[in-house]
C-alpha cells in the first residue's frame, strides 16, 4: 500500500519537533480499521489484508514515505504552565491530501516513548484507544468537527497503568495538531521568529484567506476564536463534556482533539464532571465556553510579538477586544444553532430567554438532555407524552411549552416537517455512558470487539430512529449513572 505523504510541518518548521522511531509491537492484531476514512484520504487500502494494515499501522512495519516526527508543544494544564510538554506518546507520521483536497495529518498514539515522553512510557491501553474511536466517530456522525481514529491495533504487549492491560496504537488523522501549546511552546523561549514561521504555517494551513494581510496575526486570532466560538457551541448543544481543556488540547483548526476523560452528560447540569482528576470542576460543563475563552487569551498573548512586533505591550488593547468579544460570537453561535433545534427558521428578539429557560428546566428537574431535545420534536406534532414523561414534576413544563408553540405563530411549515427538522437537529443516539464502558470492557477484558462495532453502527446514524435500538437511546439506569468517573488512561 502506498500513501502519498508530504512533510510540510517538519520541512517548514525544523525546531518545532524531535526526530523518532515508534516501537515495534510483537504481535499487532487490527482491532478496528475505518474503510469509510481510507476512503476519503484516498489510501488504496483495498489490497492490503488486515495483517498488512496491523502491521502498517503500529509501527511494526513503517508505511513508505512516512518520516516519524515527535511535535514540540507547552501547554497550560488546570491553569498551570507547563513549558514543555510535546508528544510523548504521539508520533506525527506524515501529512496526505485527502480526496476533498484538504491536507490531514496521520499521526500515531501510543507508539512509544519519544524525546518528550519524560517519565511516561509513551505507550496506550486498548480501552482508551477504542473510547476516542468511539468518541471521535459519534462526535464526526453529529456534525461536530473533530479528529478521526483510521485503525486501532493491538500491540501485543502489555502496558502497566493500575493494573497491566493490552496495549494499542491508534491512528490519528486530523486537519492539524497546530494547538495553542504550540504557540506557547516558542513564546515561553522568546523565539520571536518561529513564532511568526509557525503563525504564518497556521494560516497557510487553517486560514489562507488571511494570508499576505498585514494585520493577519490579529485576524488569525479572531478567526480561530470564532471556530472555537462555533465548535465549543456545538459540544455545549450535544451535551459533551471534553474533560481536559488544557492549552495543548485546543487544536486551532477547530477541531475536537484529544479524546482523554471526556463523556456526554445524561441529566443536564451545568455542574457535570466526569473526569477523575478534574476535582476542581475546572473542566465542567458549564465552564467549557470560559475555559475556551481562557485559552484563548493565553493564545493571544503568544501573538503580541507578531501584532506589534516593536511595542508588544500596544496589541493589548485590540487583542483584548477580540477575547472580550469572544462570549458575544459564543452566543451568537449558540443561538443560531439552539432555533435549529427549538424548530425555529428565523431570529426573533426573547429566544435566548426562551432557551435559558429551557435549559434552567432541564437542570433543575435532572431531566435527560439528548432526550428531552429529541422528544421535544414529538410537541410539535402535538403529540405529548414521551417528553412529560422524563419530568419528574411536569406541570412545570407546560407554561414553557405554551411560550415555545407561541413562538411559532405564525406557522410557515407544517408541523410535521417541523418535527422532522428537528429531529435532523436533535440525535436520538449518542455514546451513552455505560454503553461505552460495556463496549471497552468487553474489547479489553475479552478481546470482544462485537459490542464496539454495533456501537459504532447506532452512532453513525445518529437522527434515525430504527426499530430495536431503544436500548441505545436510554440514559443509565440512576444508580449506575450516579457517581460515573472517566479517567484519562494515560
Ligand atoms: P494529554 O493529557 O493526553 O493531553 O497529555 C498531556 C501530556 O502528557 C502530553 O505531552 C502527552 O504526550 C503526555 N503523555 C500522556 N500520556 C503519556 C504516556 N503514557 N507517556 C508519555 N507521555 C505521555
Ligand atoms: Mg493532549
């Protein structure tokens, strides 16, 4: 199989990452290859058999062309700065051009130790591989940009996390690793010039309609604020919770990246952790839009040196005003993308009161959010009954839902296809929590991938309801949900 690779990132930015090798597993077995994926980049994987692929796939055998690069990158984590993170259990392989013409990198995670790793072994477990599969392909199915998982194989070898469990590679292919960290990587060193190298890579790469203009490195803040402003949105809607929203996880292509503790929330509340180490709460919910905001300005102040290059100090002013006006583009977003789901088609001053209270229903009953959205389209059809049923006290809900049908007189569209674009707006499935960790714990502990690749089936359609699937769409019962903890499995 041969794989057209190009090394834009290591030819054009030499200091930004450390020559590796992965390491060779002894018995690579493919545990999921994505066809649909290979497709789209345009790999002849066709021919190859899944030994072949197994191999190609977990560093046993280095496709040809791929030139295996450790990237460099700093990061705050939980608010503090780490200087010097980097990939110390990833491997950049090589960049492709996929069939739309847009360049992906494909990347290894889990392939051993590189020049970053520090103490860690650089390795990954089968359960947290197959989770960001999982993850990542629901995420892809709900519109959501994201990075994609292209194979996770089996290593054959064991990695010691509490307690030994198979080890995995997976492949990784995203529109770039460019982060925040990475910028803050080369300002933290003062290293003013490939700052400006690595800014204008990120604008050739992410934002080419900015390049050449002299104010671009004030308009690539303001872009890339405005894809997180539309993808932070996106997340709050489907009720995902990322989980480690550190600096060096904020791809600035706009993309979902890293796939660590992160879930989607059952009951609505703004409060909702999940992740074992997030005991704080930093990462809640509800927080994701500030945090999103925060990493923003430590993304911002990496660029003062290139926007006012003589007085960096005399940027603050406009890059200020563009973080400030990051809340407004979140809730522009936010808006647009709730009237969608509320089955509106046009703006009208009140919606945000009208969602808020929506909201402020949900979290105070502790009501299902995927499934109050998706029955809330049943109401337009004046069929009641389904959505009532997941309130605990629903009397509360029924002056909201008069406000919510007045909202839509005058009627321009008939109810039915009212309710069926909602339903194109409002998913019926989504990786439900213990469904998940059925899934992973069937692939992990008994080497059963059959529960993963149903899964996976139900997630790709995530708006057609289909006979026999209720299983999928139901929240845990509440004792299992109560107390859920995901863990990074690093
Ligand atoms: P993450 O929380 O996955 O975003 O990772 C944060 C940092 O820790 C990154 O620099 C990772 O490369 C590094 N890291 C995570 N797990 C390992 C591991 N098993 N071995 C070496 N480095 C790791
Ligand atoms: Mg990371």
């Amino acid at each position: 199989m041969r794989i057209a690779f190009d090394h834009s990132y290591a030819r054009e930015l030499p200091g930004a990452w450390e020559p590796t090798r992965p390491d060779t597993p002894p018995a690579p077995e493919m545990l999921y290859w994505n066809a649909e994926l290979a497709d789209e980049l345009g790999l002849d994987a066709d021919k190859a058999d899944a030994a072949e692929l197994a191999r190609l796939f977990s560093g046993a055998e280095l496709p040809a062309g791929a030139q295996p690069i450790a990237q460099a990158y700093a990061g705050h984590q939980f608010g503090g700065l780490s200087p010097s993170l980097g990939d110390g259990r990833a491997l950049l392989l090589g960049e492709v051009t996929d069939r739309g013409g847009a360049r992906r990198d494909i990347a290894f995670k889990g392939s051993g130790p590189t020049p970053f790793s520090r103490r860690g072994d650089g390795k990954a477990a089968v359960g947290p591989m197959l989770r960001e599969l999982i993850l990542g392909e629901a995420m892809q199915a709900l519109g959501i940009p994201t990075t994609r998982a292209l194979a996770v194989v089996a290593t054959g070898e064991p990695v010691y996390r509490e307690r030994p469990q198979r080890g995995a590679v997976l492949t990784r292919v995203a529109a770039s690793h460019l982060r925040v960290g990475t910028f803050q990587y080369f300002a933290i060193r003062g290293e003013a010039e490939m700052l400006r190298k690595l800014a204008d890579y990120t604008i050739a790469r992410h934002y080419p309609e900015l390049a050449g203009r002299d104010d671009r490195h004030l308009a690539l803040l303001q872009a890339a604020a405005e894809r997180q402003a539309a993808l932070i949105a996106r997340w709050m809607h489907a009720g995902f919770i990322h989980g480690v929203m550190n600096t060096d996880n904020m791809a600035l292509s706009g993309e979902t990246i890293d796939y660590g503790p992160c879930a989607f929330m059952d009951a609505h509340h703004p409060d909702t952790v999940f992740s074992s180490i997030d005991h704080q709460g930093r990462y809640a919910y509800g927080n994701q839009p500030a945090i999103a905001q925060w990493n923003l300005a430590r993304f911002a102040e990496t660029l003062l040196p290139l926007i006012a290059p003589d007085d960096p100090a005399s940027a603050v002013p406009a890059a200020t005003a563009v973080i400030e006006g990051f809340a407004d583009r979140y809730r522009e977003h936010w808006l647009a993308q709730a009237r969608v789901k509320l089955g509106l088609d046009d703006a009208r001053g009140g919606d945000d009161a009208l969602l808020n209270d929506w909201l402020t229903l949900l979290a105070a009953q502790g009501v299902d959010h995927t499934l109050a959205w998706r029955y809330l389209a049943d109401e337009a059809e004046g069929k009641s009954g389904r959505l009532a049923a997941l309130f605990p006290a629903p009397d509360a809900l029924e002056p909201w839902l008069k406000q919510w049908h007045a909202r839509h007189v005058p009627r321009t569209r008939r109810p039915t296809d009212i309710a069926a674009a909602m339903r194109r707006a409002n998913p019926l499935y989504i990786p439900r929590n213990h469904l998940v960790e059925e899934a992973l714990a069937a692939a992990a502990e008994r080497g059963d991938m059959a529960p993963t690749l149903a899964l996976l089936e139900v997630l790709r359609r995530p708006f057609d309801e289909r006979d026999g699937l209720d299983r999928y769409a139901q929240p845990a019962a509440a004792e299992l949900a109560e107390g859920y903890r995901t863990f990074c499995g690093t």
